[in-house]
C-alpha cells in the first residue's frame, strides 16, 4: 500500500481523490515548466547560432531553427565557394594568356610557327573565359 492509499484511508476516499488532482496539478505545472525550460535554451542557442553567422557576414534568412540557420548557412557558403572558383579561373586565365602573348611577341630566336602557335593559345584561352 503506497503512502498516498494510507493517507486516503485514514482521511478518506474524498481526501485520496484531491491528492491525485494535486499531483496531477503539480506534475503538469513541472513538465509546462520543463518545456518552456527547453524552448527558452533552444531560442537561445539559435541566437548563438545567428550571432555567429551575422559576425562573418552571412544572412540568417528567415532562418526559425538552428535547421533553418544551418541550410541558409550551407546555401550561402556554396554561393561563395563557387564566386571564389570563378574569381581564381579568371585570374589563372589572365596570367596564362599574358604568358602565351609575351612569349608570342619575344624578340628571341624563334621563327614565326612558334609566335603564331603562342599567340593562338592567347587567343584560345581568352575565348575559354569568355565562354
């Protein structure tokens, strides 16, 4: 017999049922209190979350969840990922055709099949990045 059928029978079967309802009370006011606990640290940790891709200039978005933030996050570090790959071809192009006219234009000892073949890779690689 648990202690709260003990304290029911000596006070009553009345007694026993507002104990139940106080527990019951009590229990739900515990688990509300828990779940806002749980909510409140998850806003939080969004907020952390946010902060940090604030700091290093990415948008949030619409961003609700740490889900949300992370999917924004992963979106916009492929955008800046493939902007820096566009950004060195372009680069790597320029310095690869400078070497091709240079060497297509040098007084050196070399007859013309060779200027014309550098010069058509200068030409070839300019046509690449316009592509």
């Amino acid at each position: 017999m648990s202690n709260i059928d003990k304290a029911a029978e000596h006070l009553g079967a009345n007694a026993l049922k507002m104990i139940k309802l106080i527990l019951q009370k009590h229990d739900a006011a515990v688990i509300e209190a828990s779940i806002e606990a749980i909510e409140q640290a998850r806003k939080e940790e969004r907020e952390k979350v946010a902060q940090w891709m604030i700091e290093r200039s990415y948008a949030t978005g619409h961003g609700d969840t740490i889900e949300d933030l992370l999917l924004e996050f992963e979106s916009q570090l492929h955008e800046r990922y493939q902007a820096a790959m566009m950004f060195h071809q372009k680069e790597e192009r320029e310095s690869c055709k400078k070497i091709a006219v240079e060497m297509a234009n040098t007084q050196a000892n070399m007859n013309q099949t060779w200027r014309n073949a550098c010069m058509d890779v200068a030409n070839e690689i300019d046509a690449r990045g316009k592509a």
